[in-house]
C-alpha cells in the first residue's frame, strides 16, 4: 500500500510541477510581449520626436543622413529590450520537469522482494 502512495504522491508532485513550469513560461512570454510593446512605443516616440528636429531644421525625409540617424536610434533603443528578450528565453529553455518513471521504479522494489 505504501509503495501505491509512493507512486500516486510522484504523479501528483508531477502535475503540479508540469502545471507551475507552464505557468512560470507564461507569465515571461507576458512580460516579453509587454516589453515588445513599451520597445515600440518608445522607439515611435524618439523617431518622431528626431524627426521633428529635423524638420525644424529644414531637413527632408529624402536625406541619407537622417535615415541613417534614425536607424542608430531605433537600434540604440531597442538594444537592452532586445538583451532582455534573449535572457528571457534563456530563462524558459531552463524550465523543465522531470517525469517520474515508474515501471523503473516498480521493477526495483520487485527485485528487493526476497522470493
């Protein structure tokens, strides 16, 4: 009777690790998708107010020197969104449970029994 509890108390100690892995992968794919979205309203802001600049300079959109400006600045805003995101999902590759073998179990315990 023991060695049944044993066995159950591993399936259930499973399931809520498998149920607490899944929810631990959500909630940092939430936090990627929310990081996405601040990364793209701040890289909407500094364009726009960049491109303010210039046009208050008299400067066109046909310039090559703005479009490259403007490209170090998306790149330069979206670099540590960007190093987040990688550790992010560093952190959910790290996320495992072990499933518990039980026939493995169940066949040790038959060769303790004295016979």
């Amino acid at each position: 009777m023991g060695q049944l509890v044993s066995d159950v108390t591993k399936v259930l100690d499973y399931n809520n690790s498998k149920k607490s892995a899944e929810n631990q992968r959500q909630k940092i794919l939430s936090e990627i998708a929310a990081n996405e979205n601040v990364k793209t309203n701040l890289i909407k802001k500094v364009l726009s107010e960049q491109r303010a600049k210039y046009g208050a300079t008299g400067n066109t959109g046909s310039s090559l020197s703005e479009n490259a400006v403007l490209k170090r600045l998306r790149d330069e805003t979206s670099q540590p969104y960007d190093e987040k995101k990688k550790a992010s999902i560093e952190q959910i590759k790290k996320i495992k449970v072990k499933k518990p073998n039980l026939i493995k179990t169940w066949l040790s315990k038959i060769e303790n029994i004295p016979g």
